[in-house]
C-alpha cells in the first residue's frame, strides 16, 4: 500500500509494520517499520485515541484491498 505522508511530503511504500507510540506528552506518532530509517513517521496525533482511530481505518483500507492511503492532517 502506498501513503501519502501527513504533511503531503512524500509517498512511502508500506510492506512491513505500523504503529503507534507517544511522542511527548499528549502527542502520539504512527510510524511504519521499513529498510531505510528515512521516512518512517507517518504521521502525528494528539490523542492516543485518534492514532488509534488512524492505524484502524489504515487496517481497514488494507483489508478492504486499497493500494492507497491519505494520512488524515488531524
């Protein structure tokens, strides 16, 4: 699957992992795991809930086979 990066940057390839972490105090980060470390941030989030909100509607596309992913700018 293919992703438009949150801040409309790049496009990355997603062949691996994806997840979530907290990054701050209220922020959280979606990054995906790859072969290089450049470009692994998707995306970031104020609330643990709206990454996880993020990281289910990824799994959902995926699953529903779509090959492309706008990250949502909030």
């Amino acid at each position: 699957m293919k992703i438009l990066i949150q801040d409309r940057q790049a496009i990355v390839e997603i062949t691996s992992d994806i997840w979530a972490t907290p990054n701050g105090k209220e922020n959280y980060t979606i990054f995906r795991n790859g072969s290089d470390e450049f470009l692994s941030q998707l995306g970031s989030y104020t609330t643990k809930e709206r990454a996880m909100e993020v990281l289910e509607d990824l799994f959902k596309n995926f699953g529903d086979g779509k090959s492309t992913y706008i990250m949502p700018l909030k």
